[in-house]
C-alpha cells in the first residue's frame, strides 16, 4: 500500500474574494486553482498543483504554479514570479523566477546540504508533459525536503504578457501546501508485543509520539499557529493513523480526538477496515473545530493531539475480507483469565446495508497456535437490541494471544476475519503504584542528608521486594554502579513535600534500577 498521500489546501489573499477552497486527499497529482481576478481586463487564475515525482523511482516533491486565462485556458506569456517559500517555520528560498511559458515547477529534493540550494534546469517534468509544455523546472535541494511538511508560498505576479509590462501593482497570493509526511512509530506492548503504527500527517510535521497501553491512548504534537488570520485561512487539518490488524487492543470500534484538552467532535473520525493488513483512521478537523479550540483555551502551544477510545466500555470491531460484513465484539468479563468461564458477545452486521444487524449462518472458533478452545454454528441475530453469545471455559494452559474466528458468513468461505484478544492479560497490575504515607519521611530525610545514600537503597530495595512499594514493571538496563543524580534528590524532597505526584517520584526510582542503582 501507497502511503504517500498529497492533500492541497490553497488561500488567496487578493482584494476581496473569498477562495473556493478544495482538499485533495488521495494519491498522485493534487490540484486547486484560485478563483479568477482581474488583469488589465482579463480574467486571470493561479493555479498550484502538486504531485510525487516518478513515485517508483524516488520520493521527490514536485509543486508547479502556472498562471492562467481564465477563459481561454491558455497560460500567459513572460511573466515574473517574485516567491518566497518557507517549511513550517524553516526559511527556503526568496528570488524572482521568469517563466516564458507562464508555467514553473519546484522540485523539492533531499539531500544532506549545508544551505538550500537552488539549480534551474528546462522541462522534462510530470505537469509540462500534461499541459504540452517546455514548464521552467527549479531543483530546490536540502535535507529532509522530500519528506513532507507545510510549505508556505507567498507568490507575488510582476509581469504578465511581457516582461517590460511590469504590473503597476503585483498579484499577491498566499498559499500553504501540505505534503503527506509519514513516520513509523514502533511500540513495545505488553500484551501484543512489538507492533508498528504509522502516522501520517497532511499538515505539519508531528513529534512526540506516544501510547499508553493501559488506556489504549495515542498522544502526539504538531506544530500549528493559533492566530485569527492562520485558523481564517485553514480549512481542514487532515491527519491518519494507520493501525496493524495484528493489534488488537487499537481493534477498537470507535476513537474520539482532543486537541490541547478539548473534545472534538466524533464525526470528523472516520475509520477504514477495509484493507487487508491494516485499518486507517482518518481525522479531518474543520475549520470550525479549530475555532472551537481557539474561543476554549487560551495561550496555545501548537496543537497537542490525544486519540483514544470512544467508550469506556471495550467493544473491538473487523470486516470481513470481502468487504460485506462487520463483525462487533465484546467479553464478559472484559479480561478474560484461564482456568475460567467467558463469553464473546458478538453482532454481524451487513456494512452495504449501513452497518444493520443481519441473520446470517456463521461458524464461529477461539484457537491459539493451531488449538481450538471453543468452536460453535449458528444464525446470527437481526436484533437491534440483542446479540450472539459465545460460551466457553478457559483452559488454565492458555494464556497471552488468542484469535476470535468467524468464518463462512452466509455459506461464503470469503466472508471471514480473525479479532486476536488476550488471555491473563498484562495491565494494571504490573503499572499498579502503591507508597505507604510514611515513606515521604524517609524520602525528606534521604533528601536533607539524614540518611546516606546506601542505606536509603537498600531500604527501597527491600520495600519493593516485599511489594510494600508498588512500582511497574522495569527492566534494569546496567549494572554498573554509578553516582545518584541529584534531580532525583530533589524529587524526593518534593514528593515528600506534595509537590509533586507519586508518579513523578516513582519515575526517579525507575531511573535508579534502569541504571543498576535500585537492585531488585
């Protein structure tokens, strides 16, 4: 699957017309075209288009502007572009560039340079091939220019028809155009193991990626500018995760969005399973979500992104591999332990039918590794009201990932999908934290000097061996032994103090057996 995605946003800035504004959200060529303006007496439009250039060959960018007669179709002759260009918050390029054929094509390349560099070479390009003509090609070269991002464009028009007929006042207009950026986030769960989500952004570039596997929660951050005139001119930010089928605790049947710790509304997600390797979240923040956030927070950082869950209540979601039904599931109760009794409930649905509950044969089966646990036929029901049931006692052999099957909806040995689950699941006991009240003493003293490092220790040592402190699950790293920073020091007189949470505390502990410090 393709992942490069391109999506166009274009706002113009020119007397007092308001842009017809177009997302492109797919792949290959994306186009907008500005609406017509006045040039001596002709109508005139700009139109920029962006495209993956020879996509099985590299990942370069290409965006071509091109200025128009409305009319006729025709592009001007001898005209003059005075742009500047910016990355996010990264300065490119500002030149003016003639273009005999009233066409120009940047060609954004990454290569690891010290400075941008511009070379200027004559068509050979995607867009001059389409429209027929010898387009004027710029190399724009410097690192991480392929990648994707925002690029700003502040085009101003000084010639139009002749490059002695020079404009008494220029044709400005302001552009800002997302290139698909995509990143691989590697996550080490405790339940599923290693799994991969990919994020692709069609708006600025993110960072900070996280997720919390307790409360099944996706964090992340993008830069963005919350002033009027920015959030005038955005009419979308577009943003997609895609999620491997393999896990199944992001299976879930719907997300809801924060941004900066407001709730967005949960139509603007949309999720696609229709992919046999994956499902792809889709998040399209209007414009009016993004005044929502502005009139509730004030002195905004960006945006600070929180995916999460819909329901507290766990309900997993598949489609079947020929794409016609659905499949919903839940569990009672919702870890199931072995050596104990369960049920999956479970609705089948018809996705051409709006997601309706649908009466269909069904054969039904828990496996792990070739072994089957549970295994029944049925008719499943149309209730809207109701569900299916699935039984069963859990072997006290069975433990980790185990996969729910249906098969063979309505006699079709293609309508069939797999939900994997998991069996003694590991969560909030190994995360649990736990500081009886009267460690915060020790911890003041610890901090004031009263008590010395080695006896300070060996006590948490023998706290946390004996589960009188509860701390998660940490791995020790080193087992070299090396001098206590003193920010932990401080944390602890801190923590002592209700300054700061456990939480916090107990991050300076992990620290102390990461590095071989806290044996235990």
């Amino acid at each position: 699957m393709n992942n490069k995605f391109i999506t166009l946003v274009i706002f113009l800035s020119i007397s007092s017309l308001t842009p017809t504004i177009v997302e492109v959200y797919g792949h290959g060529l994306g186009a907008e075209t500005f609406p017509p303006v006045d040039l001596n007496g002709k109508l005139i439009t700009l139109e920029v288009s962006s495209s993956t250039n020879n996509p099985e060959e590299t990942d370069d960018q290409q965006i071509s502007i091109s200025l128009i007669d409305f009319n006729s179709k025709i592009t001007l002759r001898d005209v003059t572009f005075l742009i500047k260009s910016e990355r996010g918050t990264q300065f490119l390029f500002e030149r003016e560039f003639q273009a005999d054929n009233g066409f120009i094509v940047f060609n954004f390349i990454s290569e690891d340079t010290d400075s941008i560099e511009i070379v200027e070479e004559e068509g050979g390009d995607i867009f001059g091939s389409l429209l027929g003509l010898d387009s004027r090609k710029i190399n724009i070269i410097g690192p991480k220019l392929s990648e994707g991002g925002l690029y700003k464009f502040d085009i101003s028009v000084l010639t139009a028809d002749g490059y002695s007929k020079k404009l008494d006042e220029p044709l400005v207009f302001n552009s800002g155009i997302s290139i698909a950026q995509t990143k691989t986030h590697q996550i080490n769960d405790p339940n599923f193991g290693t799994q991969e989500i990919q994020s692709i952004t069609f708006y600025d570039e993110i960072s900070d990626f996280q997720y919390n596997p307790d409360k099944r929660e996706i964090s992340f951050y993008m830069p963005f500018d919350w002033n009027v005139d920015n959030i005038n001119q955005t009419s979308v930010v577009h943003e997609e995760l895609i999620i491997s089928k393999t896990f199944g605790d992001l299976l879930v049947s719907g997300f809801s969005m924060y941004i900066n710790d407001v709730k967005l509304s949960d139509n603007i997600i949309t999720i696609d399973d229709f992919f046999s390797d994956g499902r792809i979240v889709h998040f399209i923040v209007n414009q009016k979500e993004l005044w929502n956030i502005y009139n509730q927070t004030e002195n905004q950082d960006g945006m600070k992104f929180l995916v999460t869950p819909n329901s507290d209540e766990t309900q997993l979601s598949s489609v079947t591999e020929n794409g016609q039904f659905r499949i919903l599931v839940s569990s009672e109760p919702e870890n199931l332990k072995s050596n104990s009794n369960g049920k999956i409930n479970f609705n089948i649905m018809d996705v051409f039918l709006k997601n309706r509950p649908i009466a269909v044969t069904y054969d039904f089966s828990m496996t792990q590794n070739g072994k089957t646990i549970h295994q029944q036929s049925g008719t499943s029901t149309d209730s809207k009201e109701e569900f299916d049931i699935a039984e069963f006692t859990i072997p006290n052999d069975i433990t980790g990932i185990v996969y729910l099957n249906f098969e063979n909806l309505n006699g079709n040995d293609l309508a069939g999908t797999s939900i994997p689950i998991v069996i003694d699941r590991i969560g909030d006991q190994n995360n649990e934290i736990s500081i009886p009240e009267w460690i915060r003493n020790n911890a003041a003293w610890w901090a004031e000097g009263q008590i010395d490092d080695g006896t300070f220790i060996q006590g948490i040592e023998y706290l946390i061996k004996n589960d009188i402190i509860l701390i998660p699950k940490t791995t020790q790293e080193s087992s070299d032994f090396q001098e206590i920073p003193s920010w932990i020091k401080n944390n602890a007189a801190w923590w002592a103090e209700g300054q700061i949470d456990d939480e916090t505390f107990v991050q300076g502990l992990q620290y102390l057996i990461q590095n071989g410090i806290l044996r235990i």
